[in-house]
C-alpha cells in the first residue's frame, strides 16, 4: 500500500510538472496572480501523544484528515489562509505481550486511542520565487487552529486472538483543543487553471489530551502529528 501511494504520488508530481512546463507565462504566471484562492487538501500522517507521567507507552499510529481552504494574498507572496475540516488523532498503545499464546488480549501494537476533530485553522501563507520556468514555487504555510474532539474511542483489534472491542470514552479526554500547525513544500501551476500544492507538515497540540484527572491523576499529554498533504486551488 505504501509502495503504491509513493508511485502515485511520484507519477502525479511529474504530471502537474510538465503541464506547468507547458503553460507557464513567466515567474508570475496564472493563479499565482491570483488573490483569492478556494480548494482543499488530504493529509496522511502519523500521530502521536508525547508528554510527561503518561499513563500508557505510545507509538504513532497512521491517520488521516481532509480541509476546505481559502486563501487571500496581501502580496504575491504573503498570504492569509483559513480552513475547515476533519482531523484524525490518536496514537497506538502497547502492551507488553506477557502470554504467547493465541487468545489472550495482552497482544502489543495493537490496541488505539482515536480523537476525532472538527478543526479551524488559521495561518499565514509564503510563496517564494518562481522556480524558472517550472510553474513550481517553493511554499510555507504557519498558524494554530482551533479544534472540537467529537468523539474519543478507544480500539482493540486483535483478529486472531478473537478481540475486537470499541469503547466510546468521550468523557475522559479533551474535548476542546489548540494546536500549532507548520508546512512547507511546493506549489506547482497546472495549465493556469489549478494549483497543486504538495507538502510536508508538523502539528503540535497545546492542551492537554487527560480530562478526567481521577483516572489520569498529573498525567500531561499533547497530541503531534507529521506527515504529507495534497492541496488543490482554484
């Protein structure tokens, strides 16, 4: 699976490339004279709960999120952006594997604590330089958002020892939070029509995850995430 996104990812980089070879005017070519651009972008990312006296060993798990955007540039290259989507967090959880055999559900790597987020980012946008005639701009993108834990659920699957167990525990975690978001990439003009925006990125929660300190006690937990996201503009 991963082989296959790195490929589509690779040949869709290549396609929106050439179509900016192609149709680009010069180094302010197409939407990059635009002020107001609309669209969205996918993120797949890994995401993680670091801090400090946490109550269980985490790893980062994969997730996912989609956003709307709009993006307002002052000037050709700085620019104010705001959006709305949906954020998967969470991380994995281990647990020590003390019975080996088939059947108990001491298995490690395979339990999930899932929020699911509601978020509002806010941020500035940097566009550099044209890239010769690429119709390629290197891009940075900086803010925080504001985000609306719908649901906590705690997950086990764990197919051959016969578990699969969902609980719903909304009132134990965070239900609203803050996080620092940074990007940085390319956007790439496609035909004067679309731009694709291809980029790395970074979040860092601010609060707290625990709510319930009667079951968490002093345990600081923040929620991160890295990864890699597909924007397009209009």
């Amino acid at each position: 699976m991963k082989a296959k996104l790195s490929i589509f990812i690779a040949v869709l980089l290549c396609a929106v490339s050439a179509a900016g070879q192609e149709t680009a005017q010069g180094p302010s070519a197409g939407l990059f004279q635009k002020q107001w651009l609309v669209g969205g972008s996918f993120q797949s990312n890994w995401t993680k709960i670091g801090g400090k006296n946490l109550p269980e060993t985490y790893f980062s798990k994969p997730s996912v999120s989609g956003l709307i955007q709009g993006e307002y540039f002052l000037k050709e290259r700085i620019g104010l952006g705001i959006g709305f989507g949906y954020q998967q967090k969470g991380a994995g959880i281990k647990n020590p594997d003390y019975v080996k055999e088939l059947g108990d559900a001491d298995s490690t790597n395979r339990e999930r604590i899932r929020f699911h987020g509601l978020d509002l980012p806010v941020y500035l946008c940097y566009r550099g330089p044209a890239l010769g005639q690429t119709g390629m701009r290197f891009s940075g993108r900086l803010g925080a958002a504001l985000s609306y834990n719908t649901q906590s659920t705690r997950i086990w699957h764990s197919v051959e020892d016969g578990f699969h167990d969902i609980q719903k525990q909304a009132d134990l975690y965070y239900r609203f939070g803050t996080h620092l978001m940074s990007s940085f990439g390319v956007d790439v003009n496609a035909g004067n029509t679309t731009l694709f925006q291809f980029q790395f990125f970074f979040h860092q929660g601010l609060n707290n995850v625990y709510r319930d300190a009667a079951v968490f006690g002093d345990a600081a937990g923040r929620y991160r995430a890295y990864g890699f996201q597909v924007g397009f503009f209009y």
